[in-house]
C-alpha cells in the first residue's frame, strides 16, 4: 500500500509541475529505482512497449521495457519501466530526465 501511494505521489507531482508539456508527450520525467531500472512517467496513453524500447535504446541496451496497463481496460495507465543491461546505461538515460519525447504515427 505504501508502495502504491508513494507512486500515486510522484505521478501527481510530474503531473503538476509539467505544465507546458503537450498531451502527446511519451514522458514528463524519470526516477531512478535500481541500479539498472527506471521508472518512466507522464506516458501518452498510445505508448506501448515497443515505442518505450525504442525511445530508450540509444542510451544502452534495454532488457525490457514495459508500459503499465489497466487490468480491465487494457489501457495505459501512464507509467513504465525501462530496465537496462547495466547500470551505466541507465545512469545515462537519466540525463534525458524532463524531455519531452513526441511520438509520430
């Protein structure tokens, strides 16, 4: 329960201070959970696993990379995980903390 209030916070935190990123922004900011994992939020609702990928893989090489959906709806909830093949590569990634990444269909 902590767990997921501690989320719900950071999410309700980017979501107020990212004032000026447009809706079709991929993400608002990212936070460090491991030595090799990221959490990715302020995600587009059109994001999906391979988009995530392949916005992360000039930074290293990614293990996984997964977009949280709704269990009932399928539907993005609006966050991610990005998880790399070492720490150096996420250290990396984290340099992109605050761009916003716009997708092209």
């Amino acid at each position: 329960m902590a767990f997921c209030n501690k989320i719900g916070n950071l999410l309700r935190q980017g979501a107020t201070q990212s004032t000026q990123a447009p809706v079709s922004s991929m993400l608002n900011y990212l936070r460090h959970m491991s030595s090799s994992k990221l959490f990715i939020g302020g995600l587009s609702y059109n994001v999906d696993d391979q988009s995530l990928r392949d916005a992360f893989t000039t930074y290293g090489d990614v293990v996984e990379a997964r977009v949280i959906t709704d269990r009932e709806t399928g539907r993005s909830r609006g966050f991610g995980f990005v998880n790399f093949t070492s720490e150096e590569s996420a250290t990396s990634a984290l340099s992109m903390d605050g761009q916003v990444v716009i997708l092209c269909c």
